[in-house]
C-alpha cells in the first residue's frame, strides 16, 4: 500500500517543491535589489520552510530536538551528516536565527531557481572541488565572515552524500579552517535522520510515512582541543544518534 501511495503522492510534493522555487526565485531578486540582504533572507526562510514542511503531503512527520540549547549572538560551525538535497532546508529552518551560510560545490551555483540565486548572494561559498587551494581560501573567508556578523556555517564533513545511508567518516579540514578564522565560534553538532530514507530511490518514488528527526547537540567550545580528535568525537555522537 505504501508504494501504491508513494507513486501517487510524490508527483503532488514534486509539484509543491517546483512551485515554491519558481515563484520564490524572482521574489528573492526584487527583495534583493530593493531591501537588501535581511528582506530576502526572511523570504527565504519563508520558502525553506515551504520545502520542509511540504514534506507533510508524502505523510513525512518531522521532528526537531535540541534547538533551544543553541545560542544567539555569536557565531556557529555546524557539523552535520549529509543525507540528502533536502538537509539544506532542514538545516536553514532550524536554525534560521542564526543566519546559516553553507560550504556548496560550484556546480550548485547554477540553473537552478531559488537556491543557486541563495548560494551566490546570501554569503554561502562555492567550492571547485579540482582546485582545493582556492576552496580553503574560500573556507577561510566564510569563517571571517560568521566571526564578523555572528552568523552560522554549516559544512558537511563527510565531503559528499551518503549514497547507502551509512555514514562516512568525517574529514576535519574543513572545520579546522573555519575555526582559524572564527576563533569564537561554538561547534554544534546536528544528525539527520530520515532524509536517506525519504530519498533512497531518488526524487521518484519518494518514500511514504519518514520520521525525519534533526538533532542538536550542545555546543562545544573548540578552543584548544584537537581539531582531529574533536572531529571524530562529532562523527562518533552523530553515528550513534544514527544507530549505526
């Protein structure tokens, strides 16, 4: 019955999905131009939103924890799993406060409407995987960035998505670099849960009846620890978190 449902209710979320990166698209280009950064910022959050929670049509239930343990005014590294596409929206509703900004490959920068037009102006960075020296210059402005405004990074140091659900081991370059230009940020771990499982045979069928559960740790304060040692200590909460 599942896959019956599956195959009938995914083609109503996909719909959803395209509707609100259309309409939000030109949205975002004219809060921009007229407003400036902090407009178009709540309309993105008001369409990430949409992009989670729309999630309920495929029967998805969706469960934040550890949220209020996140603190305000300064800034955040988020060290999360990657799952799936669908983790951005997730990570930008949760923690939509502190202004998250995301690590991306390039390629993410182009065509595709809404979120592209996000990742190039609202301070994310796009890394070209085949020149690595430009992409920790990149790393470091963005660490610079969040020290300055107290704004969140979130990187995924697995370097990629799961493709069997199974997490792979986290690589702590990218948080080292990211802690060398914001010295007073505080670590937060935060596992998904459910986005592999939503998504495993893709975009068509979606699976019905998830429970997506997105989990914040307490915050940890990097100063003089081990970045090595402190990475696989993330990796290791976020796997157990998994059940793996």
């Amino acid at each position: 019955m599942k896959k019956i449902l599956s195959f009938i209710l995914t083609p109503i979320y996909l719909l959803f999905f395209g509707l609100l990166l259309g309409i939000f698209h030109p949205i975002q280009m004219l809060t921009e131009w007229i407003w400036g950064y902090q407009v178009r910022k709540r309309v993105v959050d008001v369409m990430n939103y949409g992009l989670l929670y729309s999630l309920w049509v495929l029967g998805t239930k969706i469960t934040f924890r550890g949220l209020e343990k996140i603190p305000q005014g300064r800034p955040l590294i988020i060290v999360a799993n990657h799952q799936s596409t669908l983790d951005i929206p997730a990570v930008i509703v949760g923690f939509r406060k502190n202004h998250p900004k995301f690590i991306s490959k390039v390629e993410l920068g182009k065509w595709i409407p809404s979120i592209s037009y996000n990742l190039r102006h609202g301070g994310s960075v796009l890394i070209d995987r085949k020149n690595p020296r430009q992409s920790v210059k990149d790393i470091l402005m963005l660490g610079k960035h969040i020290e300055a405004n107290n704004y969140a990074a979130c990187i995924f140091p697995e370097g990629t998505r799961t493709k069997d659900g199974k997490l792979n081991s986290f690589m702590p370059a990218g948080i080292a670099s990211l802690i060398k230009t914001s010295p007073s940020a505080l670590i937060v771990p935060f596992a998904i849960d459910g986005n592999y499982e939503l998504m495993k045979h893709g975009y068509f069928p979606m699976t019905v009846g998830v429970h997506l559960k997105l989990t914040a740790f307490d915050p940890i304060d990097p100063k003089g620890m081990d970045i090595t040692l402190l990475t696989q200590r993330i990796e290791d909460m976020i796997r157990q978190e998994l059940g793996q």
